[in-house]
C-alpha cells in the first residue's frame, strides 16, 4: 500500500508541542541547529542534552518515532566517526595495529557523532509534531517579507501545498503503470544498467503525460473556484501568536543564550 | 422572470494547428446554441464525447468565451472579463475527475479555498465550510484526507467545495463518468436536494440516459447543435431517435418500446417499472 | 488451459494496524473457453482477484494453478505466463508511451522475445481485431479519441496472443456508444478466437447480457458463482450486499409478485421480451 507514505511523517497527538505555532517550531529548529554548532564543550552539550529531553517528553511522540529517522544514516555515521577518530594527528591515546587514535581525533569524532545523531531527533520532532499544511502556512508567512521584494512566497507555498496532496497520488499511479507494463511482459529487474534504464521508459513516459493532465485539469478546477493568485485572499486557518507562543519564544533566546555565555567560558 | 442562464446564438470555434502550430483548419465545438435556463431549475445535457456539452459547461463558468453570440450568467455577459469572476461566484463547476479538482490535503480545508479566494472573512469560512458539509453529508470526514475517501465521496467533497462559495447555479460537468453504481447515486442525490432544498439551479451534463430520469428539462447535443429538448418524458418517447444518435435508452423505457411495436397496447416514454407494470396489468 | 485456485487469501499490509484481507479463502476454478463477469463494488476484491490470476500480487497463502502447474514454484516462469494471461487494465490508455501507435502495440510481443518482423506482423492482426482504424497507426497514441486510445491499449495486450483475456472494467469513462463497441468487440474475440474471457463490471446489465457466468465478490470472498440466472435469481442476496439485478429481472419478479405466471428467469432485454410477448399471445396481457 503506496498511501501509507507520508510525506515528514507527522504523529497525530494533544501537546503542548503540537498545538504550537508553526512559526514558532520553525524559529526553534533554526536556533536549535546554530546552538548544535556552537556548542564544543561538555557543559553547553549537557544544556542541549537536558532541553531535548525535555522537548521530547513534551511532545507526547513515542522516543522510537524519532530514532527511526537515524535508520537511514548509520552508516554515515559510522563512517564520519571512522574517520574523524584516525584521521586526525594529535597526542597518541590508544593503538591498534598500525591504526592510532589522537585526543583530538577522539573528541571530534564525538563531537561529531553526537552533532549528528542531535540534528536528526530534534528536525524530526519539528516534522512529527506540525502537519504539512501547518508547516508551508508556517513557511508562508515567515517568508512574508521577501514577497515584498518581489519573491513568489504565496505561490511557492501554493505549489508545495499542491504537491503534498499530489505526491501520494502520482506514486500509486507509478505502481499501476507498473504492473501494467509487467502484464505486457515488461521486465524491471534483469539486465546491466542500460537496459534498465531503458526499461524504465515505458513507466516514465505515462507518468509524466498523467502528471501533465492532472496539472491541467487542477488548474481549471483552481480557476473555476475563483482562485486568481494571493491577493486579496483570506485565510480559513489564519496563524495567530497565543500566549504560549510568546513564551516558547522567550525560552528559545534564553535557550541560545545559555548556550553561547557557557561555551564561551 | 430572469433567467439564470441565456445563451443566444452561441458558437464557440477553435483553430485546429499542425506541428508547427500553422492554423490547420477550424472545429466548431458549439454551433448557434440558444438556451434558456430559469432560475431554480434542474436541467440535463446529454451526449457523446465531442458533442459539445462540455464546451458549453466551460462556457457558463466564463472558463471559455464565445467566439459568436452572447451567453448571460444571471444576467453577466461571460465575454466581459471584468465580471469573470462574480461570474465564477455564482455558476460553480463540478468536473468529472474526482482526484484533479481536489486541492488541499485535508476535506474542509479543501472546501474553503473557494471562499478563501472570494477574500470572505475567517469565521464566516468555517460557517460556509460547515454548513456545505452537511449539506452533501460530509461533515464527519471533515478532517479526513481525500486520498482515502472513495470516489463518490470525493465528487461530494468537491460539491461542497462549490457550495460553500454560495453559487446560484452548478454546473456538474459528468460528475458520474469516474464512479461505480453506489457513487454515481450519491452524487444524484446529493444534486437533487440541493436543487430542492436550497433552489440552486442544477445543470448536469451526462452521458448516462438513467439520469437525466428526474429533471425538469433535457437538452440532448450532437455535434454542437442541440437536436433534441424537451421533458424527459418527450425525450424518451423518441426512442427511435434515441438509438440512431446511438444514445442508450433505459432498458425498461427500451422494453416498452418494443412491446409496443410488438402490437401491446402501451404508450410511448414509459420511465420507470411501475408505469410499465400499470401498462401490462391495468 | 485452466486456472485453478486452491483457498488463496491475499493481506495487505500483514501484520500491522492496517491488515485488510482484500482475498479470503477464495478456491475457484476457470476452464477453457469460458466467458466470465465478476461483479461486487468497490474494494470487494474483485481487482485485487484478477491480478492474482496472472501473478502480478502474490498470494499470502493458498496456491494458483495455471495449466496444472503451480505458479508459485520456483521453476515456473512467471514472466512467460503473464503474456499468456492477458491484462487489461482499468484506464488502459494511461499506459500507452511510445511515439505511434503500432510501436506501442509492439511493445509486448517484442518483451516476448519475437522478432521485429513476427511483432509487426502480430500487432497488425491485434489492431485488426479491434477494428482500428488503418489511417490512424502511425499517429501519437496521445492524440487519438478516448475509445481510439481504449482499442490502441486492448491490442497491445492482444497483441501477446495470451490464452486467457482478463479486462478490469474495461468501458469506464467511454460514452455510451464507445461502452457499446467495446463490448460487441470483446464478444467477438469470445466467439471467434474460443479464449477465456474474464470481465470485471460494474453493470448488471451488461454481464447479464455478455457472459455465461458470473462470479460475485464480496468482502474477499466468492459471494455466488453460477450462470446469470441463478446468479440473478437471488435478488434479496444481492440486495442486501448493496448490489443489485438487472432492471428487467425486477420488472419480472413484480410481474410474478402481481400472480402473473412468468416463467424461467430473464435477465436480458431479450429474454424479457419473448416472455412477455409469449404471455400476450397466450391471453394473458
């Protein structure tokens, strides 16, 4: 079942996170991820650490939702703290055979690892806990200034709002193209890499013919709804700052703060 | 009285290019269409693909413009582009692909994007969203995605994205073409008490003879002419007509027909099994 | 050439919040020649079942016989019995790709391994055979009409030659006349060439008029399966599983309800008529 894809995976629950304004998770991310680079020593990483967990706990969300995400780059990590722990000349602290690890090598490779393993848990708790609609209204009205020099913000935001519903659309219909061609005898697996990529002809050309129409025909049905760009338009779900809001604001600068004075001393 | 939709003389042509995008030649897909529709109504087009019925369905939502003649949507000349869209405000269109005219991933946002471009402040939104909602029965899916709602549901949601934008009119252009049978009545009856209950005036266009059954007047188009209107019962006593345009009749309307012409005393556009049962067995 | 399947079941998403048993337990077996309609609504398997018929979805459990031979063994070439087990999808034409239409006709014998000659010669007989148009082959299949598309995408399938023949609606969002064609043409390639048809409908009057056997799926399961009368005979069963009989059976059921003596049980426009007609020569009407 192709539908089960979901784009930023959100997890649907009643927290203090969730009901957060996009805006807000938006800003938090960014500042979470210069205070990530800024932060070298133990201390400053035992604030992060500690308001992570606090996050997590607040955002409702089982830990194993957030892990899932660091499936995809073990290896990555893995090979990053390879190198970072050999490569780097330093005091010698311990040998293998002909491999040697530096103090420095150490705690970059450390560094490093933790960086990573930190970047990914807290840019997913941002996707579990806002829907996509959230996040590109989010996106829109954060850009909001650029649109005053002259940058697409509204129909950039109106194409990525059109994608997300399309998205699981057009990858069902690959699955059925597919099957389709398999029933003429079309063959995905055997063969070098030419073949295949010939092979892949027949799926891509009904794909993009059937994205093409789709296209046009929403277009007429936008057009038929009186749609006519940004202007002048109102908002169903308009995005307005509570209370909470301002105050989750609050604690993100005293958050980076923290952060900064501590890794400067 | 005022007429919801007047179309005198109306013809619409288009240039048929080659490759190179020369003027190969020009279709009429709409011939000098007269049309009167009041207020209130719920009529029927019906005909072949290429007849022409959905260049007019185009045409009464100010998608297209004649090329001749005038068309008027509650008295607004669709040629003017100034009226476009109070035009579109009040003749909404339902089209016939359930998946490409939906365009928010969640139903009741989806339903408010109309009225989030008429510029209608937020709290009246949520109202028109809700009451349309209810309106085809759909209230329950509100925070549903459409990608998991069936087809007839789907073609319901897009209805209520119509309705919420407070039109006088609708104009289904083959809501049914897509569906299996139980959709196909849905989105029938959801048409049918829209029309009773709230007076829009309804124009569905069809290939499906079954159902036009209940409307107060059909109009059946070949070729961009319209060659046959009339209630459904005149319609449907020209079966003879009816099957050299190639048009399905009804297999129950088919039947009487042929009884008749079999030498069995039964009147001409029988429509249901009751009428042709009180025939047989007076 | 028979199909035989043994208690197949077919689970999706197995083993997690979402399992849906699209095939429960369905044992069923197809022999040669015959013209079938499966019938039921939307997600009551009846896709889900004809995919299996030529192995596109592999059943969860339970075994599919093609020819005595179990398609899921490891020596069995799948890929061969999917040429030989033709499919037509729903909306064919959405696959058509290449840049005419006799190429893309080509596509299946060439993924067969015929030579380009034995290809052209199959896809002039398949394009024959569904009365297409000479003058219109070296056209874009994107620039034809809807029913022209529907018959470029039937040859292509045709055009394999396969033994057994399975259209999953295959007159959805043609008008009337276009519907009307494609079915005369599929009882054609019935009565001419002798191959298994297997026809998923939604119409009740078109199965009945068509085939010579219906099956009805409901929730995964063979819900009846016997010739039209039989099958429509049970109005108050099909009724109850949202489905319906064709309207003359109705017309003829409230006939007899009324005390009229009508015999046998007519499911087509024409069976209906010689009934009543019989009856009028007898006095009765």
């Amino acid at each position: 079942m192709f539908r089960e894809i979901t784009l930023g995976q959100y997890y649907p629950a009643d927290s203090v996170l969730h009901r957060l304004d996009p805006r807000v998770k938006l800003f938090a991310t960014l500042i979470y991820i210069i205070v990530l680079f800024i932060a070298e020593k133990p201390i400053p990483f035992l604030v992060i650490t500690a308001a992570l967990i606090a996050v997590i706990v607040m955002s409702k969300v089982p830990f194993s939702y957030m892990v899932r995400g660091l499936r995809g780059i073990v290896m990555l990590l893995v090979i990053a703290g390879v190198f970072n722990l050999f490569m780097t000349p330093g005091i010698v602290v311990y040998k293998i055979g002909p491999f040697e690890i530096s103090d420095i090598g150490l705690k970059n490779a450390i560094i490093m690892v933790v960086r990573m393993v930190y970047l990914i848990i807290g840019t997913s708790l941002m996707t579990l806990t806002t829907t996509p609609n959230q996040l590109t209204d989010g996106l829109e009205r954060s850009l909001r200034p650029l649109s005053r020099l002259g940058a697409p913000v509204h129909e950039i935001s109106m194409m990525m709002s059109i994608a997300l519903r399309f998205i699981p659309i057009l990858v069902e219909e690959t699955d059925k193209i597919m099957k389709a061609q398999m029933a003429r005898g079309a063959d995905f697996e055997s063969g070098g890499l030419i073949t295949r990529a010939k092979a892949m002809v027949p799926i891509l050309v009904p794909l993009f013919v059937s994205a093409f129409r789709r296209a046009s025909d929403l277009a007429m049905a936008m057009e038929a709804r009186c749609y006519h760009g940004g202007e002048g338009r109102t908002k169903m779900k308009p995005l307005t700052y509570k209370a909470s809001d301002r105050v989750a604001y609050v604690l993100i600068m005293a958050f980076l703060v923290a952060v900064a004075v501590l890794s400067l001393i | 009285m005022k007429s919801m939709i007047n179309a005198k003389q109306l013809t619409h042509e288009f240039f048929r290019r080659d490759e190179e995008g020369n003027v190969e030649g020009i279709s009429v897909a709409l011939d000098h269409v007269d049309l009167d529709v009041a207020p209130g109504a719920f009529i029927a087009i019906l005909g072949h693909n290429g007849s022409g019925k959905s260049t007019l369905a185009k045409h009464i939502n100010a998608l297209l413009t004649p090329s001749e003649g005038t068309l008027l949507v509650d008295g607004m000349d669709v040629s003017d582009p100034e009226r476009t869209l109070s035009i579109r405000e009040s003749a909404g269109m339902v089209f016939q692909n359930p998946d490409n005219q939906i365009i928010a991933t969640v139903v009741e946002e989806d339903v408010g994007f109309g009225p989030e471009n008429m510029g209608i402040p937020t709290d009246e939104i949520w109202q028109r969203v809700e009451s349309a909602l209810k309106g085809v029965g759909m209230w329950k899916y509100r925070e549903h995605s459409p990608n998991r709602l069936s087809g007839g549901q789907k073609q319901r949601v897009a209805i209520a994205g119509v309705m919420a934008m407070e039109p006088k009119c609708i104009i289904l252009d083959e809501p049914t073409a897509m569906l299996d049978p139980g959709g196909r009545a849905e989105v029938l009856q959801v048409a049918h008490e829209l029309n009773r209950k709230k007076g829009i005036t309804i124009i569905l266009i069809t290939h499906y003879m079954e159902e036009v059954v209940d409307a107060d007047y059909v109009y059946v188009m070949e070729k961009g002419h319209i060659i046959m209107d009339g209630t459904p019962r005149e319609i449907f006593s020209r079966v003879d007509d009816l099957i050299a345009h190639r048009l399905t009749v009804p297999q129950i309307t088919l039947l009487a027909h042929r009884l008749k012409a079999a030498g069995l005393d039964i009147p001409e556009g029988i429509l249901t099994r009751e009428e042709l049962i009180k025939a047989l067995c007076p | 050439m028979s199909i035989i399947l043994d208690h197949v079941t077919y689970t999706y998403s197995e083993k997690t919040a979402y399992e849906i048993k699209a095939l429960d337990d369905v044992s069923l077996s197809i022999k040669d020649g015959e013209f079938i309609g499966i019938i039921g609504h939307t997600g009551s398997g009846k896709s889900t079942l004809v995919q299996h018929l030529n192995g596109l979805l592999r059943a969860t459990s339970g075994t599919i016989y093609y020819n005595g031979q179990d398609i899921y063994d490891k020596d069995f070439n799948l890929k061969n019995m999917r040429t030989k087990v033709g499919m037509v999808f729903q909306y064919p034409e959405h696959q058509l790709f290449e840049t005419t239409v006799f190429e893309d006709v080509k596509y299946g014998p060439k993924n067969q391994g015929l030579s380009d000659k034995e290809a052209t010669n199959r896809a002039y007989d398949a394009l024959a055979d569904v009365n297409f148009p000479d003058e219109y082959f070296d056209q874009s299949p994107f620039e034809l009409s809807g029913g022209q598309k529907r018959r470029a995408a039937i040859a292509g399938v045709l055009a394999m030659e396969p033994e057994v023949l399975i259209l999953d609606e295959p007159t959805a969002g043609l008008d009337p006349k276009g519907q009307r064609d494609i079915l005369n043409l599929i009882r054609r390639m019935h009565e001419s060439s002798g191959r298994t048809i297997i026809l998923v409908s939604h119409s009740m009057e078109d199965v009945a008029e068509y085939v010579d056997r219906i099956i009805v799926m409901d929730e995964g399961r063979v819900f009846l399966d016997g010739a039209p009368d039989y099958v429509f005979s049970h109005t108050d069963l099909l009724e109850e599983k949202g489905l319906a009989v064709p309207q003359v059976t109705y017309l003829m059921e409230e006939l007899r309800a009324k005390g009229i003596p009508i015999e046998g049980q007519p499911t087509t426009l024409e069976m209906a008529e010689k009934e009543i007609l019989r009856l009028h020569k007898a006095g009765v009407f």
